[in-house]
C-alpha cells in the first residue's frame, strides 16, 4: 500500500517490501525500529519503511513491524 494522501506535513509509509516480495525478488528479514532487540526478525513483506514525503530526502526513517506501523499511522491523524 502506498500512502496517497494530500497532507504531506507529516512523515508516511510505504510497503516496498510487500510489492517486492509479491514480484518474488526479495524474501528478506529486518527488524522493526519500535521491537525490542531480543524481538525476532520480520519477513520483508511485514516491514514498513517510514520516511518524510514532505521533503526531497528519501532516505528512511527506519522500518516498523505491521503492528508499530498501525500504532504510529494512528498517531499521524
């Protein structure tokens, strides 16, 4: 899912992993920024990575699990 919407004063998240992984290229695992260290890794598919749509700038804030990436699109309003 690509977050399409007009505000962009806020950062958002793409699921590159997911379409990557659909397209049978990567079958990756990384972990989420918001798990503990001890946590395991997450399938590439279950990764988003977080960056500012507002700026030029691609480089990612970080990847967040599925569950970390609700809970901080919750809090983007």
């Amino acid at each position: 899912m690509i977050d399409s919407r007009d505000r962009l004063d806020h950062p958002t998240m793409d699921n590159y992993g997911d379409l990557l992984a659909l397209a049978g290229m990567v079958r990756a695992t990384g972990r989420c920024v918001a798990c503990p260290p001890e946590s395991a890794h997450h399938h590439a598919e279950h990764l988003w990575l977080v960056h500012d749509a507002a700026t030029q700038d691609a480089t990612p804030e970080g990847l967040l699990c599925s569950r970390h990436a609700l809970e901080a699109r919750a809090s983007m309003g």
